[in-house]
C-alpha cells in the first residue's frame, strides 16, 4: 500500500531496486509524451499550454496520474466529436471544468446520481467495505470478497447490479480466481480526490474499520472449521454489542453468525462458571 511513497525518496528507491524494479513517477517529459501521443494517434490537437498546466497540476501529487486520465478523457468526452471532426483540446475548456481536480468528482458524482432505488445505500455499504482506515497512516483501499458486500437482508442481484455498475464506470475493479471474487477501488487516489468518499470514511471511521474487522476475523473464523477459539469474547464483544444495539454496523449474514455464536460461547461459559 505504501510502496509509491518509498518511490519518491531516489536513495530509497534505488536499494529496493537491487529487489525488484521499482517504477518511479514519471517526470516532465515522460508525462508530456503520455498525454500527446496518444491524441496524435487518434487524430486529436492539444494546445501546448495544456499539457504544461496539466504537468503542473500533477507536480507533487503521487498517484495522480488516475486523475490525469479523467480529466483529459472527460475533456474530450465534452467535445462531442462526430465523424471526421477535428477535435481540439484546449486550456480554455479544461479550466471551464475544473482542471484535474474536478474530473474525477465530477464523473464519480455523475455515476452516483445513476442510483436509483436501494441502490445509493448499497453504494454506500460497497465503498465503506473497499476502504482500509489508517491509524496514524493514510487511508487505504481495501480487497474485500464479493460475499462481504451483502449485508443481512440485502438481495444478493441488487448488490451485483450495484457492483457492475461502478465497475462499468471504472470506479471499482472485479477480479475472480478459482471461485473467488474480489472487489477493489480502481484507485487509491480517489479516497481523497472524490469529496463523497471522503466524507463518508471521515464521518464513519470507527464504524467502518470494525466493521471490516469483524467481516476478516468471521471469515478467519470460517476458514478454521469454526473453531471456537477465533471467537470474540470480552471488550471486543461488548464492543461489538454496543455497536450493533446502536444499529451502526451492517453485517454479512457470516459477521453476524460469527458475533451469535461468540454471544453464545460467552454465555455457556458463564453457565459453566456459575455451576462451578
């Protein structure tokens, strides 16, 4: 997860190269061919001071070239090129919709007025499960299996229906290996470039990160047969408890089996404890 912050120190970088490559960020040059050649390819101008401005928003900003993408794809999105037309990307119309900064916002928030229905707080419930909250550190995306999404009483189609949406606009990515499906922000960067996401992480920060400590350890509960000893009991319990009495946690229909039958080994255990 933090492997593009080891990228901007060269020293650094250069020792975990004896390991592995490391790809660094691109400079100056590198970025200007990024953006110009694949428009000449397809026929499309665009003005130099573009390109410089576009560059100079980047500068700084590690992880931004997601947004770069965006931003110029939803530029030429916005000129409407019909058959044999000569399209131009100008300075002018990418300050008219907000530079890089606004791209991504502006598409996400598109995406998510789409919703309709139930499907805003599945949304909701998705994306709070895709993120990995820091202690002390950034926040970061997190890989969570497609079962994770459902919560209890939740229509496994609907929340299907949710996921190929957001994946069809690029806001998730879907991988699936040996039966296994996984979900995953596109990229990282859109935790603090995408106001909505931001604010839902801030506003549920404790929420979110027990949640999906709850959903990892009753799959790790699952995944041992069961076993009784990987169940809650004490302040991690009554933690739990309070959370839920409070209806603050959306659980999996395997979280909340998990957090019944940590209740219910707690509760023989006092009946052991009282008959001796």
């Amino acid at each position: 997860d933090f492997v593009s912050q080891c990228a901007l120190h060269p020293e650094l970088r250069t020792l975990m190269s004896q390991q592995f490559q490391l790809v660094g960020a691109m400079e100056p040059d590198e970025l200007a061919r990024a953006i110009v050649l694949p428009a000449l390819e397809v026929g499309v101008t665009i003005e130099p001071s573009l390109v410089s401005r576009v560059i100079a928003d980047m500068k700084g900003e590690p992880g931004a070239l997601p947004l770069m993408q965006f931003a110029l794809k939803d530029l030429f999105e916005s000129k409407s090129p019909g058959k044999g037309d000569v399209v131009e990307l100008t300075l002018a119309d990418y300050l008219e919709r907000g530079g890089i900064q606004e791209a991504l916002e502006r598409h996400a928030n598109a995406v998510f007025a789409d919703l309709t229905g139930a499907q805003p707080q599945i949304a909701r419930d998705i994306f709070s499960r895709l993120i990995e909250v820091g202690r002390g550190t950034a926040d970061t995306r997190r890989t969570a299996l497609f079962d994770e999404l459902i919560g209890r009483g939740i229509d496994r189609a609907q929340v299907e229906a949710v996921v190929q949406k957001l994946a069809d606009a690029r806001l998730v990515t879907t991988d699936e290996k040996a039966d296994t499906r996984t979900i995953t922000i596109a990229h990282e960067k859109m935790i603090e470039a995408w106001p909505w996401l931001r604010k839902l992480v801030n506003d549920n920060r404790d929420r979110i990160a027990l949640q999906n400590q709850i959903a990892e350890d009753a799959q790790e509960w699952e995944q041992n047969g069961r076993d009784a000893s990987y169940l809650y009991s004490g302040a991690r319990l009554i933690t739990a408890q309070e959370q839920l009495s409070k209806k603050k946690l959306v659980l999996t229909e395997l979280s909340e089996r998990f957090i019944k039958a940590s209740l219910a080994a707690q509760a023989a255990a006092q009946r052991f404890r009282q008959r001796v």
